[in-house]
C-alpha cells in the first residue's frame, strides 16, 4: 500500500529493511473523498500528507471572498501546512481533496521519533524542502516576471497531463486568473493556433 512512497524515497536516500520496516509501521493510511478537507483554517495542522493517488489542493479565502489556490499535490508529492506543522499554530489555510484520493501519514506526534529511528530521513525532508523552496521562487518569479500567457504557457508545458485533470477554474486560481480570464486566454490561444 505504501509503494508509492518507499519508490519514491529509493530517488533520494537508501533505506534498509528495518528503516523501511520502521517507517512502515508509524505511517497512517487514509482514503479520501472528493471535497473533503484534510485541514481547514484555524485547525492546527497534525500531519504530513503524502499523496498516494488523487489530488489535493491547498488554498486560502482572500478578503473578497475568493479562494486563491497556493499548491497542489498530486501523487508523489507532500501536501502540508509546514508552519502549522511545525510550529503547532493554528492554519491559515485549507487542504482539500480535489478527487478521491489515498494518503500516507506521518503525524506529528511520530515525526521527532522517526528522525531519530532513522537519520536520513532529516536528509530526505531537507531536500524536500530545498525542492519546495526553489519551486515557490519559480513561481513567485512566474507571477511577477511573465506575462499572463506565458504563464499558463509554461505550465501547460511542465504539466500537461495535470492541466487535464483539474477543473479550469481551480487552474486560473493557482496561475492568479478569473476563470473567465483563462476562457479568454484558451480561446485566443487555439484562434492562433488555428489561424498557422
């Protein structure tokens, strides 16, 4: 059931049999139904999730009311409020599943236990970490440095498969669109690509 994840930690650090085994044993699995919340505002965030199959999406309500999508997390990937998580304050944020879909757990309440059991996974995090940060300059740098076009463009490209799956207006919250914004782009897009 935890393949996934054991697959994925093998990219990154070696574990042996009595780590895997020891991980194993402090994980948690869940399903998750379509539009169920993992984590609302004003919770404190007692996990980290890794997706197993599905999508989550972590957004905030802004002061007019709308839902601004900060990241998505789709099988292979951690979703997690980290400064909740780590600080034991409450969320500004939700995690939600955008369709049904598996997560392993590691509560907060094994996490110091397991880096102790098993030293590289402070390494594994770390890189994680350094992957996330360097992925959020990347789209800070997007938002304020591309055109609107060339946004959508760059993620369409980095992800085709997912922009396939995810509701388009779910994909103009993530890019800072209105949906009506990305109907127009999409439309003046193909009207180009039609017209060569």
């Amino acid at each position: 059931m935890y393949e996934v994840l054991l697959n994925h930690l093998s990219r990154y650090i070696r574990l042996d049999d009595l780590e895997r085994e020891i991980l194993v044993s402090k994980l948690r699995y869940k399903k998750v139904s379509k539009k169920s919340y993992l984590l609302r505002q004003g919770q404190t965030c007692t996990g980290n999730f890794f997706v197993l199959s599905g999508c989550f999406r972590l957004f905030t309500i802004t002061a007019n009311g709308t839902e601004q999508i900060l990241q998505f997390g789709i099988s292979g990937w951690w979703i997690c409020d980290n400064h909740s998580f780590e600080n034991n304050l409450p969320s500004e944020y939700y995690i939600q599943a955008v369709e049904d879909s598996e997560i392993a757990i590691i509560s907060k309440s094994v996490y110091e236990d397991l880096f102790e059991k098993i030293p590289l996974l402070n390494k594994y995090f770390r890189l994680m970490m350094q992957r996330a940060y360097a992925a959020s300059l990347k789209k800070i740098e997007l938002l304020l440095c591309t055109s609107a076009e060339e946004r959508f463009n760059q993620f369409t490209n980095d992800f085709p498969d997912f922009v396939q799956r995810i509701p388009q207006y779910m994909l103009a919250s993530f890019l800072g669109f209105t949906p009506e914004f990305l109907s127009m782009l999409r439309a003046k897009i193909k009207h180009t690509a039609d017209t060569n």
